[in-house]
C-alpha cells in the first residue's frame, strides 16, 4: 500500500512541474531553454490572432516540376529570412502555386515585389568581385558518396557549369586558392546578396563538374542545391493574390476563446467526477497532464497556433474523455459482473482498448489528410488536432490506467467508488 501511495504522490507531482513548465518554460543554461507557452518565443500566434498579410505565388509555366516547385518555396524561405520574416510560413498550394502568410507586416507591397523578384545569385570572391553568376550554373543537385578516393560516404552538393562558366570559375579558383594563406581562399555563394554559403578553394578547378562538400547533413545539402538552382529557375513567378488580414477576433477574442475552452474544461471535469467518481477523478489528473504535454510541444515546436487551432486542442480534449467513458463504461460493466475491482480494471481497458485505438487512429488519418492537402489555418487545425489526439490516447490508456493501478494497490476498492450504485453489494472486493 505505502509503495502504490508513493507512486500515487510522484505522479501528481510530475504532472504539476509539467504545468509549471507548460506555462513558464524550462531554463538549462543561457543556451538551452524549452520556452512555455506564456514565452514570446514560444507558441506562435497566427494570422487571424496577430493580423498579417497572405500573397501568393503562380509559377508562369505550364507544368513545373515538383522539384522545381520545391526550389520555389526554399528560395521564398531564404529571402523571407533575409527580409527579417522569421515568423513567416512558406507553403505548397497546388502544383504551381506558392502561398506566404507573414504576420504583423507592415508594407505588405514592399514584401510582395521583393519576394517576387528574380532570383539573383552569384558566386564572389573575398573582396567582392563576382566570378559567376546563376547564368553560368546549369544545375545543382544534392549527393551523397565518397568526395575522394580514400574519403568516406558525406552529403555534398554536385554543380554542373556552362563551358563559359566552367572557363571563368577554373581562373577565378586559381587565383582564390593562392590565398590560402590569408585566409581569404574561399568563393562566397550569394542569393539576393546574402551569402548562403561560403567554401573554400585549396586548387584549380578546371572542368564544368565541380562539388561543395564540408558539414553537410542531407537536409542542408538539398536547401543549399535548391537556392542554387533558383538562381536559373526557368520561369517567372506571378503575384495572383495579396491579401492583407486583420486581426479578426483580436487579444479579445483570443481571451474570450481561452475562457470558453477553461469552462468547458472544467464542465467536463466535474462530468467525470459527477458520474465516475473515482475514476472520473483519475481521469481529471491525466487530463491535467495530457494538457501539460500538449502546451510544451506546442512551445517548442513554434506552432503557429490560430483560432482553428484552440479549436483542435479542444476537440483533441474531448476525444480523451471520450475515451476514458469508453473504458470506465466497460469496467463498470465488469463489475457488475462480480469480478473484483483489480479484474475488471484489466479486463474493462482490455475490452475497451480495441475501439479507443480505432477511433483515435481514424482522427488522426483524417489530422494528416488536412495537414498534407489544407494551407493557413485548415492545416494549423490539422497539426494540432494530430498532437492531441496522438497525446490524449496515451494519457487515456497508460497514465489513467496507472493511477487506477494505484488506487487499487492502496486497497481502495468500494464499488461506489467505481460508478456503481449504492445499493450494489461490494461483492468484487477482494
């Protein structure tokens, strides 16, 4: 009994650090640090919270490649971050178009035309001068293989050049790698003159095929080969929508909402103490951790968190009490039964187990449907929608079930307790 109390104890206790650390975040060191929810740099407000403004980008050609595409929307993430955007979302729109939400701007007008302008990337050297240009560069593309004979297996980015470029690079290599005393032996790689990358030259390099290898990991090694290529895209882009979004609802209404969600909580709460009692108490603590959980990945993952969004978490709540009355329903059935509270604990989330993973599956299918098709605030519904349910169903099987475990280890075991009426006579205490 004194060890279940224990495990009883320490479980409320991580459940309250948890909050703690939903809320006001978690500082390691100055450089490690899981923001809360109530930190600036923690969860992102969207567009129709914070205002901002929508443009979106067709490709001017008939059938872009999904590569092609691709080096479109990096390109766009590249120079939003060059334009101080970091709150910026770039995503696919269908096969030809590319749509940017930007929130808080200012001149959306000014973003439009420098997003849309062509890209412009060229190949310098430390003083400055340029060596080549995106003319010169026929393709790039990510690899990954040996860089030397001897060498081991790394990421790298392939380059092909023009005969006039290859001809150009091969005298501008010769006179850089002389420099490697000074340190200045190195070609800067520029987009839009922000230097994307910079490596360094140890020899001529006289043949159109060339390779830029150093600490890359597959991810970087395709962004760096996409903005390369986007220096020679082979089309335009054409601004088809701009669009300028208030705040729709405001600070006002994002607290109005917040309230609402608090009282429906604690509706639901007091639902499930009204009607399972014990469990239903049980359940209110893991749904207090589920809520915990789900605020600190919200935090550290910068989710851009909409009005759709709050509506996700919400439903994502009612799917774990809709789970937990699946599995009381069947324990309570066992009771009946004349099992003892331990058997029908086991059996009931046995029973239920099978359609509470259904049901939670068919949601999240349905989670990632609207994350892989939806854009804006459709698709930041499906994200948090997909992290509630996935973390509602395990607070509902295993934490719920461990608190339950518990109570029964402190020999606590009236079938009132459980949900059944007080006429029914305690035959499955032990």
């Amino acid at each position: 009994m004194s060890r279940s109390i224990i495990k009883f104890t320490a479980i409320i206790a991580v459940i309250a650090a948890l909050l703690f650390v939903a809320l006001y975040g978690l500082d390691f060191t100055d450089s490690v640090r899981f923001p809360g929810v109530l930190d600036p740099d923690g969860v992102v407000q969207g567009l129709d919270l914070k205002g901002g403004s929508v443009i979106v980008f067709e490709a001017q050609e008939a059938n872009p490649s999904e590569e092609q595409m691709n080096t479109v929307a990096n390109m766009m993430r590249t120079r939003l971050d060059g334009l101080g955007y970091s709150e910026a979302t770039v995503t696919r729109q269908g096969t030809k178009k590319v749509r940017i939400e930007i929130p808080s701007i200012s001149d959306p007008e000014k973003a439009a035309e420098s997003l849309g302008a062509t890209a412009q990337l060229k190949f310098v050297d430390y003083e400055g001068n340029e060596v080549i240009n995106g003319n010169d560069v026929k393709t790039a593309a990510a690899q990954y293989g040996p860089v030397s004979e001897m060498g081991a297996s790394e990421h790298y980015v392939s380059l092909t050049l023009t005969a006039d470029g290859a001809k150009k690079f091969a005298d501008a290599t010769e006179r850089v790698a002389a420099l490697a005393s000074s340190g200045n032996n190195y070609i800067a790689i520029m987009m839009d003159n922000m230097i994307i990358s910079a490596p360094s030259v140890s020899q001529r390099i006289d043949s159109e095929d060339c390779i830029i290898s150093g600490s890359f990991d597959a991810e970087s090694a395709k962004a760096l080969a996409g903005n390369i290529r986007s220096g020679q895209l082979p089309f335009s882009l054409a601004q088809v929508e701009l669009r300028a979004i208030s705040a729709t609802l405001g600070d006002t209404a994002l607290k109005t909402s917040l309230i609402a969600g608090l009282i429906g909580l604690i509706l639901v709460m007091l639902f499930m103490l009204f009607f399972y009692r014990l469990p239903g108490f049980l359940a209110d603590i893991a749904l207090a951790g589920y809520i915990a959980i789900v605020g600190i990945i919200l935090a550290n993952l910068h989710v851009n968190l909409t009005l759709p969004g709050i509506a996700g978490i919400i439903l994502s709540i009612g799917m774990a009490v809709d789970a937990n009355v699946v599995i009381f329903e069947r324990i309570k059935e066992e009771l009946h039964l004349g099992k003892t509270v331990r058997s029908a604990v086991d059996s009931g989330f046995n029973r239920a187990l099978t359609a509470v993973v259904d049901s939670n599956i068919t949601t999240i299918i349905a989670a990632v449907i609207l994350i892989w098709l939806g854009t804006g605030t459709i698709k930041g519904f499906g994200v948090t929608l997909l992290i509630g349910v996935i973390v509602s169903m395990i607070s509902a099987i295993f934490v719920t079930k461990f608190l339950l475990k518990q109570t029964i280890g402190m020999n606590i075991k009236n079938l009132w307790l459980y949900g059944l009426k007080k006429s029914k006579k305690e035959e499955g205490a032990n």
